[in-house]
C-alpha cells in the first residue's frame, strides 16, 4: 500500500498494491515428450506453450513452425523443496544506512541474489526504471528527456502495452535502453502453479523476441508480489528480478503530486539504487529532467545497470 507520503509500504498481510491489475506448484519432472511433441510438429502447441512435462515451445522466425530451440529454459528446471511458497509483498520501511540506503533493501539484497533477486544498486549507481502496463501519452517524453541527458533506463513491459505501443517499444531498444519483461497478463506470480509461472514469463519473451528481435533478461514482479519458489522460478528461466529501493504513489493519476514535491522527495531519498517510478504521471515527465541533473551533480551514474 502507499502511506500518507507516498511511499510504498508493506501492508498487515505483507502485500504491497498499486493499479495494477498460495498454492502449490506440482514438481517438475521434464521428460522427452514434450520435446518430442514439439520437433514433431504437434499443431496444438502455440509459441511460449508450456507442455505438461515443463518444456516451453518457440516459434521459429523463418517458417513460424514451432521448436524447441528455446526449451532449454524450462527442461533443465529442478524443483528446490525447501523454497518458501509464502507470497511476501515488498515494500521498504522508513529506516535508512549511513548512505541513505533504505535498511530492507539492504537486507533483502543479502537474503534473495542468491535466487536472482536485486533490492539496490552497485556504490555511486542509480539504476532508473519505468513500468509500462499501459501508455498514457508520456513515455514519448520521458524518451527525449534520457536522450537529451544521454541516460539510459530500463522498461518493464506487458503483453498488452507491447501490442498497443509497438513504436514505442522498438523506439526504446533502437535508442539503447533495456526493455524487461512484466509477464504477459501481470498476475500476483505466487498464486499461480510453477507451469503457470512459465507461461506468463515465456509467452511475453517469445512475443518480444519475436516481434522485436530482443530477448529480455530482466524481470519485475507484478505488485511486487514474489516468493522463494517464484523468485527460483525466474532464475531458473534467465531471468535477473529488478525489485526497488524507491518508489512512490506515481501510479495513481487520480491523485495529481505537485511537481516540486515530487522532486524534491525524490532527492531527499538519493542513494545507489533501483529507483521506481511509472510512465502514466505527468509528474515523472515533468521533473525527468531537473531529476537527473541533481542526480549527477551529486556524482551518481545514472544508467540501465545494477
């Protein structure tokens, strides 16, 4: 949830929210005949499928027919017992280091890289990302401010935004920026099964590797919502998952921040690390600019790196 100033924070049940739109995941045991399925020409499977054995299906950008180039992913996947299902919504206290770090990040940092999670970033890094589950009309913008400042960023997209805005998406990877997957539908991930998991992930890096020529590597969980299991998931898939060690309420564009307190709530928060914010506020648009100026002034690369 967001408190009074903004911030993100873990609620009561540990599930932090924004607009956005525990079960047990089955072992996985890849047998060949999803393979098999696959190199066989099975006409049932679609790009980014994921057959009962854990294989995913590719889609071959010479002839459309689906293989098992990319099956990789999923087959070699073994299931860790002792990883935790409990969903664990991330969210940062108020309490800071002697760098101005927010503590859970820190704290996170040393509990997760071992499974592929990062909470902060490298000494004198702002890593600066955006999230994209839909366009409203200043992504453009934010665009021409990275390309003035020569910054990069990283956006996380979904199926949805990458079909409604494909000149934007292929603006962002054409201009140098990274573009990290956001799960085709932006589901709660430990609500769903391991094969589930897979679909979400695989169909959105199918599509974009496909429509794109890109593969993605970097993944951010829907809502912030993660477990052990799902955060393994992800690694065991390629993926690097970006959390965040600032954000605040920029999502909600029924509740207008001014500007300068905007900005100047960003700046008293500066530390090396993942900086949130959302594409649909004005706001962001706005104060880009000005942001990363102070930013640099104060000796921080800003840059798509970790």
């Amino acid at each position: 949830m967001a408190t009074d100033d903004g911030e993100y924070e873990a609620g009561e049940d540990g599930v932090v929210t924004d607009d956005h739109a525990d079960t047990s995941a089955p072992e996985a045991d890849p047998f060949e005949s999803g393979k098999d399925r696959i190199e066989e020409g099975d006409e049932s499977l679609r790009p980014g499928d994921v057959t009962d054995d854990g294989i995913v299906s590719s889609k071959n950008d010479k002839d459309e027919k689906v293989t098992s180039d990319e099956a990789a992913f999923a087959s070699s996947y073994i299931t860790k017992t002792s990883l935790s299902e409990k969903k664990i919504g991330w969210g940062l206290g108020k309490e800071r280091d002697s760098s101005n770090r927010p503590i859970d990040a820190v704290r996170a940092e040393e509990k997760y890289s071992s499974l592929g999670g990062r909470f902060i970033a490298s000494d004198g890094t702002i890593c600066l990302t955006f999230d994209e589950g839909y366009e409203n009309g200043y992504t453009a913008s934010i665009l021409d401010t990275l390309k003035e400042k020569n910054v990069k960023a990283v956006f996380f997209v979904t199926y949805d935004y990458c079909k409604s805005a494909p000149e934007l998406v292929r603006r962002m990877i054409d201009e140098g920026h990274t573009v990290g997957n956001h799960t085709w539908s932006h589901p709660s991930m430990p609500d769903l099964t391991q094969k589930e998991v897979w679909s979400e992930v695989m169909k959105l890096h199918e599509y974009v590797k496909n429509e794109f020529g890109y593969e993605m590597t970097l993944f951010r969980f829907p809502k912030g919502e993660f477990s052990e299991r799902t955060l393994d998931d992800l690694h065991n898939l390629g993926y690097t998952s970006l959390f965040w060690s600032f954000a605040y309420a920029d999502w909600d564009t029924s509740r207008h921040t001014d500007p300068a307190e905007a900005l100047a709530r960003i700046e008293d928060s500066t530390h090396s690390g993942i900086y949130l914010l959302h594409a649909v506020s004005d706001t962001n648009a706005e104060i880009l600019g000005p942001l990363i100026d102070y930013w640099k002034e104060q000796g921080y690369t800003v840059e798509a790196e970790i």
